[in-house]
C-alpha cells in the first residue's frame, strides 16, 4: 500500500458525480482513505467540484502519487509499521481459529 503524506499531490480515479479523473493536494490520511482537495479537473465536472467544495475522500487504493513531498526516516519507519500491521491484519482475518461448539440438542437434530 503506498504511504501518502499530507501535502502529496495526487491524481484520483473519477467517482460518484465525477465523470473524469481529477489532481489535487492531500489534506487528511484516513486508514484506508484520503481527504483531498480538488486542484485540476475537467471543465465538464465543475458543478460537481462545486457541490463537494473543491474536496473529495478518496480510497487509498484509486489514487496516485504524482508528487510527494520529502519522506523523513521517521516517515519511512511509519509505513514499514503500518505495512507490517496490514500484512498481519490479513494473514489473522484468514486463519480461522473458532472451533465450532455443539450441543447435544444439535447433535440430535441432526440425527433425526
């Protein structure tokens, strides 16, 4: 997953009331989203920029750095971080390590 920064300018994939694809400056990083607000859009999706305020959310996964601004080693470690927490996230939602539990009652109907 790519590591976005507030102050990376982004290009996101057209959503929702937005026919085309859009550019714009990071303003909040979300989990899996980014607020962003909208600098260089199609003429034809101007009222629809409008009615969102020059801002969109957008997923993390639908957008693209066009120009980041400088990483620290701080930045670096923080994304290795998160990278490791998502892969351990994943590898944990596929593990099933519930046993299921039956009850003579079940066993019965079953039975039957």
């Amino acid at each position: 997953m790519t590591f976005f920064k507030i102050g990376d300018v982004v290009k996101a994939k057209k959503f929702g009331q937005l026919e085309h694809d859009f550019t714009g400056t990071v303003e909040k990083v979300y989990d899996n989203s980014i607020m962003m607000s909208i600098d260089d859009f199609d003429p034809a999706d101007k009222t629809s920029v409008n009615e969102l305020n020059k801002r969109a959310v957008v997923r993390k996964s639908s957008a693209k750095i066009l120009k980041a601004v400088p990483r620290t080693d701080e930045d670096r470690e923080e994304a290795a971080k998160e990278e490791k927490e998502a892969a351990e996230k994943a590898a944990k939602a596929n593990k099933t390590t519930r046993k299921r539990k039956t009850t003579k009652k079940a066993k019965k109907d079953t039975d039957n």
